[in-house]
C-alpha cells in the first residue's frame, strides 16, 4: 500500500486519497507493533494514531517510509530526530486545533466559575444554592504563549476580562503582548493577582516540576486552574496542597500521564481536581481541517520525486490556511 492510516481521516479525505493512492484503513495495527512492521513495510507513508510512538527502532522495518502524519495536537511521539536523519516528512496538524483547543480552555473557565451548573445538570440537589463569579472584570493569568493562549485572549478579551501573562520563552518587551492585550508579568505576580490561571506551555523537559511548592505558596486564595499542558508541568505533592488548603479553590486539566493519578499519587481522589480524556482537540471542526490538511500533506510528499529517504532532511509542516485546502 502506498499509505496506511492508524487513526480515522474524514470519509471525504479518505476517499480524495485513495482516488490518488493505495490506502488502508488498519487501525488494528497500532496497538500491535510486530503486526504493524510486517503490514507496512513497503508504506510510504502512514498517519498515526497519538498513543503509537515512532522511534529508530520502528523506522529500522520501514525502509519505505516517505511520510509521516498525526491528526492530533502534541509532538511527544513523532520520533523527530529520528524522522530527520532519515529524510522522512513529518506531517502534523497542530494548528487544525488551536480553535478548538482555546473554546475547551474558555467552557473549563465558564465551569469553574459557575460550578452550580454542573451540579443542577448531574441532577443533584444542593441545600444551598452555590454562589458563582463572572468572568467580567475578573484577572485571567496566561501561563504560557502557545498558539491556543493567542486565540484564547481574543475570547476572554472580549468577555471584559483582564489579562496578564508570563510565558519562559517570551521577553516581556516583546511586541506579542501589546498585540494580544495581555500585560507581561513576572512568574510569582501572575499567580499573586489572578483569578484564574489558564496553563497551555509548551512542554519540554527542563520544565518538568515547574508548578511547584514554591510558586503556589504564592497563590491569591481561591484561585481556578484551567489547562492543557502535560501533567508533568506539575509537581503533584505542591498541586494537592493547593487543592486540599483551598488556594487552588477547582482545577481542570485535559489529559495526564502514567503515575498522575495512579493509586499512590497525592491526587488521587481529590474532589475539586477534574481531569478530561484529552477531549480539548475533539470536535468535528477540527477534525475536519486536520482531516484535509493532512490528506493534502501526504499527497504532495508522496508526489514529489525528491520525497523519501535520500531527501534533504525537512522541518514538521504545520497548518497556515486550513480552510483553503478543502476542495
């Protein structure tokens, strides 16, 4: 087959493919890895489901490979380096996501903020009627500056709500904040003044633990978190802390890793911290932008003479215009 999809495109996308190559829908294989070597190897190119991981190991039984692709956000498991050294595209459609992403983190805010109609909608019957905030005129800190913060801070500008902001990578001087109405901030004043703290960082190692005692001990009293960063951002014992002692009042987060919330962990059980199943990117939107892009993607790098392993090495294609690749 020319290309084998491990997680679902848009029967539209699928066909517009298959018009133009041999595809396979195996969805089987990506939990089976010995099943997935021998199926695909003489692919070219093949899409991804998120929790399959691309290593040297994997590419070593797939000699054919041109192309590479995933429809959902985060590049944890796409093998970059490995992808590079062997001239193999990289397909990703992160930016398919970013609208969807920033209405997940706005709802997660709207929740917490009138946390009664959960409770109305569960069917429960409080005694007493739970009294909410408005995001109006409340002070949302932004942790963090990755694409979904920028289209996030139009929405809550919109709503009247004050923003502040603190992102590692980002100098304060930097043109962006003035653009986004956000106002720069140190680390410990964002979580001293904010209402709320909406956390979208790009993950890297050297951040692992970055929420932690220190900086909670900071907290305004009452404070709401919203985010959808790795759970590794966090140090889980200063988290609980903030949870039990009431600085951290509720927090959603979409998505953990292994150990987040396993039995030993101080999380465990706590009734103000929500974890979602990684459903920020899940809307049919979005899946149909990231559908289109990546069929188109695949097509080119599988059409072009210079694609495969003897290629330059090429950086990971990522959406501009999504809307202006669907037919």
């Amino acid at each position: 087959m020319d290309i084998l999809l491990l997680d679902a495109l848009l029967p539209e996308a699928v066909d517009w493919l298959a018009s133009r190559h041999h595809v396979e829908y195996r969805p089987e294989l990506a939990e089976d890895l010995v099943a997935l070597r021998q199926a695909a190897y003489k692919t070219r190119g093949i899409v991804f489901s998120r929790q399959t991981v691309v290593t040297h190991e994997l590419l070593d039984f797939l000699p054919r490979l041109e192309a590479v692709a995933r429809l959902h956000v985060g590049m944890d498991n796409s093998g970059l380096e490995a992808c590079k050294a062997r001239g193999i595209k990289v397909v990703h459609a992160s930016s398919a996501h970013v609208r969807a992403n920033a209405e997940y983190l706005l709802s997660s805010l709207l929740l917490l903020y009138r946390r009664g109609v959960v409770s109305s909608l569960m069917g429960r019957r409080p005694a007493a009627i739970q009294l909410g905030r408005e995001l109006h005129g409340s002070t949302v800190g932004m942790l963090g500056l990755a694409p979904v913060a920028q289209t996030l801070a139009g929405m809550l500008s919109g709503l009247g709500v004050r923003l502040i902001g603190y992102d590692p990578a980002v100098h304060h001087t930097s043109p962006l904040w003035e653009r986004l109405r956000i106002q720069p901030v140190s680390l410990p004043e964002l979580i001293g003044q904010a209402d709320a703290v909406s956390v979208q960082m790009l993950y890297a190692s050297r951040f692992k633990g970055f929420v932690n005692a220190k900086l909670l001990a900071a907290c305004k009293p009452e404070q709401l978190w919203v985010g959808l960063s790795r759970s590794e951002l966090f140090e889980q014992e200063a988290l609980a802390a903030a949870l039990r002692d009431g600085r951290i009042e509720a927090c959603i987060l979409d998505g953990h890793e292994a150990g987040f919330l396993g039995e030993t962990s101080p999380l465990n059980g706590l009734k103000n911290l929500f974890i979602t199943p990684r459903l920020s990117s899940h809307t049919r939107e979005a899946r149909l932008r990231a559908s289109w892009y990546v069929a188109h993607r695949l097509h080119e790098a599988l059409s072009t003479p210079a694609a495969g392993v003897n290629a330059p090495p090429s950086a990971p294609v990522r959406l501009e215009s999504p809307m202006a690749l669907m037919p």
